[in-house]
C-alpha cells in the first residue's frame, strides 16, 4: 500500500506531461517515508466524459485517491494528503493561470475484512539492491 488513482480529465493531456505528473505523485509519497517502495503503485486514469462547474468545456480536473492500510494517525494522512496537493499544484501552475482547475486528493484507509493481496515485489527489490538515485527535475 498505497494505492495511488489519479483522474483526470482528457483536456488536461494537451497541457500536461501526464507521465511527469504520475512520477512526481509517485515520488511524493516515496519521500513522505512512510511506505515501503514496494507498496507504492501509482496508476493514471484518463476520464473523457465529465461535466465540471459550467460545463466549459476548458474546466479541468485532477482528483487523486491514496488508498492505504490502516493504522496512520489523521496528522500522518493529513501530511501526505498535502504533499501529493503540493507536488500536483507546482506541477499545473501554468494551467492553474489560465484555465478552471479543479485538484483534489483524498487518503482513505482500506477495510482489511476483504481486502486480499499477493505480490513479491518487495523480495524482487530487496534482490535488485537499492535503486538509482534520480536526478531532481
């Protein structure tokens, strides 16, 4: 865990580095420290239909949910809620100036009663080594 969905709307495609915007979120939550790196997958989700505020068809949107396990204290969710926020408003600032932008992010903790998971993600990692050090873009 987490879960990382981000929807957006498809307008947004021809103003933004889609892929860019998934690794800065990706790499956001990475550095909040609080999950393990073979928790976090993050995954984008293009929305073409949509009705947002007026209907003008330049309104835009970016909602991004963390669904995570249970056990954060609100002041820890409330941190990386922030930092994924953050880390989407420095990226949309172009857009922001000059078109309607709705963002929103939501941290939501999984009912574990039927959530099931089988992955060997973190034994591939623990394998490979730590991974490269990226640079800062």
């Amino acid at each position: 865990m987490p879960h990382i969905i981000v929807e957006y709307s498809a307008n947004l495609e021809g103003q933004l580095n889609i892929a860019v915007l998934l690794e800065k979120i990706h790499r956001s939550v990475l550095e909040s420290g609080v999950f393990k790196l073979g928790a976090v997958r993050t995954r984008g989700e293009r929305r073409d239909s949509y009705v947002i505020a007026d209907g003008d068809p330049s309104n835009a949107f970016i909602h991004v949910e963390l669904k995570i396990a249970p056990g954060r204290d609100a002041v820890t969710r409330r941190s990386i809620a922030q930092a994924v926020l953050d880390t989407i408003a420095a990226e949309t600032k172009e857009v922001f100036a000059h078109s309607g932008l709705g963002i929103s992010v939501d941290v939501n903790e999984i009912d574990r009663t039927a959530s099931l998971r089988l992955n060997n993600l973190h034994e591939r990692l623990s394998a490979k080594g730590p991974p490269p050090k990226r640079a800062a873009s």
